[in-house]
C-alpha cells in the first residue's frame, strides 16, 4: 500500500512541504531478524567460546575413550560408522544444553518477546546458529577421526560423506533446537535435554550410520555413488517432517 | 465421568475379559509351531495396539489444548499418556517373555517392531520428567503439549525407520494379524476390544480421581483450610 493515511498527529504548517514520516511503524521482514539473530547468536559465540571449543574438545576426548574402551587402533565399516555418529551426537547434545541458557538467564527471550517480529524468527536463527557450530565442530572432528581411527583413508569416503553429515545436521539442528527450548525452563535443564533428544535422534543415527558404514569400510567404493540413497531419502524426509512439525509447535514454547 | 457411568463401564470392561480370556484359552487352536506359547499373542498385541493408539490420543489432545488453551484438554492428554506408558511396561514385559520363549532370548534386536517400541517407550518415559520439572502450571500444560506433539509424530516416523534399518534382513516372523485363521482372528479382535476398554476404564478412573482432588482442593481453599 502506498497510499499514506493523512496523520492527525502532525501540526498543520499551513500547506509547508512536510518530509513524509520516517516508516518506523512497519516491522522489519523475517530474512532482516533472522540476519540479526543469527549475527547476536555468532557475535555472542565468537566473544564467549562457550559451546564449539568444548564440543570440539569432547569430540576428539571421546575418539581417545574409544581407541582404549575398544582396545583397537583403527576402525572401519560398521564400527567406524557407529564411533563417529556417537561422537558427533553426544558433542552436539553439549551444544543443545547451551544454546537458549543465555537467552533464559540473561533477558534474552524478554527482550525478543518485546519485539515487533515474527516469532519463527528466533527458531531459523537458533536452528542455523547450531547448523553453524555442527559445521565447525565437524571440520574439526571429522579430520580428527581420519587421523586417529580410521582404517580405510578419509579421502575416499568424503564426498559421500559429506552428503551424510549435511543432512544429519540439519536433523540434529531442528531437534536439538526444540529441545533445547522445551528443557532450557525446567529445573533439570542440563540432564533433561539429552534424555529428550536420544530417542527422538535415533532414526538420525539409524539413517546417518547406515549410509556411511559402506563409505567407511576397507575397500569400500567411496563417492557419492556409494551412498545408499535409500538412507539419504529416510534422513531428507525426516529432516522435512521434523522441520515442519517444530515450526508448527515452536510458536507455543515462546508464549509467557 | 459421573459414578454410573464409570460403573457401566467397568461392568462391561470384565464382562469383556471374560469372554477374552475364554475364546483364548478354550477357543482359539493351538498354533502348530509355537504350541501354547503362542496365546500370550492375545495379551502382547492389543497391549500394544492400544497403548500406541493411547499416545497418538494424547497427541491429538495435546494439540486441542494448544488451539483452545483450555487446561482440562491438557489434564486428557496427561492421563492417555500416562496410561499409555503403564501399558507400555506390559508390552515390553509381554514382548520380551515372548521372545525368551520363541527365540531363546529376553531381547531380540531383529524384532523392529519390539525395538521401536523400546525407543518410542524411552521418549514417553520423559514425559513425566519433563513435566514436573516446571513449576508454573500453565507452562507446565504447554510445554507437555507441545513435548506430547512432538512425540506423537514421533511413533510412526520412527517406526519407520527402524523397520526399514532391518525389514532387509530378517524377514518378519510373527506379529502380523492379516492371514491369521478365523478362529484365531476372532479372538484377537475380541481381546483388543477388551484391552481398549480397559484402557478406556483406567482413564475414566484417573480422570475422575484428578477432577476430585482438583476440585476438593478448590473448595478447601474456599473453607479456609489448608
């Protein structure tokens, strides 16, 4: 509409040019908050170290716990598979726990409530805020793996690989988002979030270990062609119904 | 539920064991592989049924409370829920009998849908956790919601894809209702009807005893006593 409602608050200049009022009354888009959420979530990230230096410190501890719990030097195949999915999934739940404390603690969700904007907003920032430090936490554990357990060379395997992690994550992130929400308001915050996210990130691990045990095992034809794509389509479609399901329910944890 | 109506249907809730538990041991035949082991099939399906059937419930009510934000939907859907886990104890109680006596092991992780089971159990069994770990109640009601929504989906997602991870594997054994002999399908139907009402019963009686003690506190507050 560009039409402007004649604005009984002005005082009359006696037909003066008037500048047209500044357009503060209008919200800005959902791209502009999420652009300034997921900033603040980084911004507060890259000031603190709070959750990647620790998730990416307990990965590479837990592939040392492996090594002597499993008495092997390398692994491949099924068991690489299984080392690596349980890594990464108890590192992320390190950064679930910690991703809305600030937020509850310090006035975070006050501030965002008081806010003209849509509420989903906050859900695409923490969402792409978590993608974020899976990302990170992968680059450095990935390699870490390679080097320190891996059997078979990681080269091989990581273009498939990668197609796993990518769609792994973002199961990971949409959980763990609503998660992390659901639990940050209760008492047993940091023993609460792990006991929510286990079951319901199962069938990530199922489809995540699946599709990258035959990238992983010896001899095994890495690439994109060796990935079962029937674990790729079961990851993407829970990915999706995942997705919409948390938009649908988000809205209502953000509610006081 | 008023006294007459929970009376009804506790009447018929036994009325209907009865007549279960004699079509299962008098009338159903005994299958040819498993022999008498097999009646627990009786027992271990519609609790199983009935208790998934009871968390989508709690689901669907969950979602009522979140469109209305009236609490009494919320109290519903606790109870289904809560029922539903009871009844879960059973199914893996009865599960794991059954395939200690069939395949010589308490656990079988080949069986998907006992592992699906197992894990959607694990996501209920926070439920409660979760809930009283809130201390104002209207949160309380919304965050249960939105955890019993969340996890209402859950159920068939993941049984899904646990079926998938093993369908390849192992071909199904048992577990499945469609080409079961007449007999044997007549008693099954009439064993998970009686299973739904009981489950059905218990609700009734939880709710009613909630709404007594919700109401028996309103009116002491009233009386000045604490």
């Amino acid at each position: 509409m560009s039409a402007v409602a004649p604005d009984t608050h002005l005082p009359a200049t006696g037909g003066a040019r008037v500048p047209p009022p500044a357009p503060r009354s209008k919200p800005p888009g959902t791209l502009v908050v999420v652009a300034a959420l997921l900033r603040k979530e980084l911004l507060v990230e890259l000031r603190t170290l709070e959750s990647v230096p620790g998730m990416s410190l307990f990965a590479v501890s837990t592939f040392v716990v492996f090594h002597f719990a499993l008495n092997r030097s390398s692994v491949d195949g099924d068991l690489a598979a299984g080392v690596l999915w349980v890594t990464l999934l108890f590192a992320a739940m390190l950064g679930v726990n910690r991703l809305f404390v600030a937020d509850a603690e310090q006035g975070g969700f006050d501030g965002f409530l008081l806010a003209p904007v849509d509420r989903s907003a906050m859900l695409a920032a923490k969402v792409l805020a978590l993608l974020a430090y899976l990302i990170v936490l992968e680059l450095v554990a990935v390699p870490a793996f390679g080097l320190l357990l891996l059997g078979p060379s990681l080269g091989h395997a990581l273009p498939g690989l990668l197609a796993v992690l990518a769609l792994a994550d973002v199961g990971i992130a949409v959980i763990g988002t609503l998660i992390a929400a659901l639990a940050v308001r209760t008492r047993a915050r940091d023993l609460l979030g792990p006991l929510l996210a286990l079951p319901l990130l199962v069938p990530v691990v199922i489809g995540a270990a699946r599709a990258s045990s035959p990238l992983l095992a010896l001899g095994g034809h890495g690439g994109v062609g060796g990935v079962p794509i029937k674990w790729l389509a079961t990851l993407g479609l829970y990915d999706l119904v995942f997705g919409l399901i948390v938009y649908a329910v988000f809205e209502f944890l953000l509610e006081d | 539920m008023n006294s007459r109506g929970l009376r009804v249907l506790s009447i018929s809730t036994v009325a209907a064991f009865c007549v279960s538990l004699c079509l299962v041991f008098f009338y159903a035949p005994i299958e040819a592989e498993e022999g008498f082991l097999q009646k627990i099939f009786y027992l271990h399906v519609p609790l199983a049924i009935v208790s998934l059937c009871g968390f989508v419930i709690g689901a669907l009510l969950a979602i009522a409370h979140l469109r209305t934000g009236d609490q009494r939907w919320d109290l519903r859907s606790y109870v289904a829920i809560h029922m539903s886990l009871i009844f879960g104890v059973g199914v893996l109680l009865t599960g794991s009998i059954w395939a200690r006596g069939s395949w010589g092991h308490w656990w079988v992780w080949s069986e998907p849908t006992l592992v699906s089971f197992l894990i959607v159990f694990l996501l209920y069994a926070t439920y409660q956790p979760l809930r009283f770990a809130i201390e104002d109640p209207e949160r309380q009601a919304r965050y249960a919601s939105v955890f019993a929504i969340t996890a209402g989906a859950f159920v068939p997602l993941n049984f899904l894809a646990v079926r998938l991870s093993s369908s390849y594997l192992h071909p199904r054994v048992l577990g499945s209702s469609s080409n079961l002999p007449a007999p044997m399908a007549l008693t099954f139907v009439v064993s998970l009807a009686a299973m739904a009402l009981l489950f059905a019963t218990l609700c009734s009686y939880e709710m009613t005893a909630k709404r007594t003690r919700i109401l028996l506190k309103s009116r002491s507050r009233i009386l000045g006593y604490r």
